[in-house]
C-alpha cells in the first residue's frame, strides 16, 4: 500500500476483534516507524507505552468517563502517549516563538503510528478523552498522557466508512 491509499483506508476502529492477538512484529514495526517520525530539533518529547493485558484493560477503562469510548476495552493493545520534557533548543524555539512544539509532535507521531498500523493490517482509533491521573498511575509515569491508541484487528465484515471531509477548495488556498 502507498501512503494515499494507507490514508484512503485508515479509518477509526470501533469494533474489534478480541479473540485476535496482534503480533509482536507488528507492533515493533508501528514502534519503529514512530521512533523515525519527525519532531522539532529531532527531540522527540514523548514515551510510548504499550499495554496488553489487564493494564490495557484498566486503560481502557481510564478513557470511558461520562460513556465515552464503550469500544476501547475490545482491543488488545492501547498505546498510551505521554509528554516528556523539551530537549534545550526545542525548549528555547517554544518560548522564543509561543509555540507548542510538543503537542505538535506528538500529532505527528500518532499519525505516523496510525498509519504504519494501517499498513499492517490493523486498526486504530486515537483517543483524547481520558483521566491523565489514573493513567499515569497505571503506567508509572511523571508527565502528562495526551493521547491513547487503541490497537487491533476489526471486527471481521466492519465496513470501511466514507470518508467526511471539507471540499478541497476549502481546506487550501494558493498565494503566488
């Protein structure tokens, strides 16, 4: 698959299959393709951590608050990313400009691993509603989860979606 179709086809999974394990292969070719993804002054400040099991479960649990996210306790493998501190000159560029560096990275790193799980077969749905406290404890970490990824193989038959998006004349403009 190229990137277009990669992007074509990924969609956020809400049905998954549970009695199906993913590989470990796969999720080291997902964790390797985001180690390769760009970030400001290649500083890369965030952690991934993988959770399989009953921490993925208690995971899973930590972003159903008020109903949301039923589905997340179907998939397999939720990755959780969370904030780490600024390299010095990533830091300085940040404060010097009033741009959050870190948030952008983090972006750029749940859409490369997103799109390397499409590759390889699996699905993904990127999670932002979630207890940053209870998740920390369960992982043991010091800074802030922004984002959770659920990882798995869809249910079989679940349909690929059409895609909603603005017109392209919309989204771009052109200044020559």
């Amino acid at each position: 698959m190229n990137f277009t179709e990669i992007a074509k086809n990924r969609q956020s999974c809400r049905s998954y299959d549970e009695t199906k394990f993913v590989e470990q292969e796969k999720i080291d070719a997902i964790l390797e393709t985001v180690r390769l993804a760009p970030s400001a002054c290649n500083g890369q400040p965030y952690h991934i951590t993988v959770c399989r099991g009953q921490t993925a479960k208690e995971v899973a649990k930590a972003t159903m608050g008020m109903g949301m996210n039923k589905f997340a306790s179907q998939a397999p493998v939720l990755m959780v990313l969370s904030e780490e501190p600024y390299i010095r000159t990533a830091a300085v560029g940040a404060k010097l400009k009033g741009n959050d560096y870190r948030s952008i990275d983090i972006g750029i790193a749940a859409a490369y691993l997103t799109a390397e799980a499409a590759a390889q077969g699996l699905g993904t749905c990127i999670l932002g509603w979630l207890d940053d406290e209870k998740i920390r404890k369960l992982c043991d970490l010091s800074h802030p989860v922004r984002l959770v990824i659920t990882v798995g193989y869809a249910k079989e038959g679940d349909p690929l979606r059409p895609k909603k998006r603005k017109e392209f004349e919309k989204l771009v403009s052109e200044k020559v």
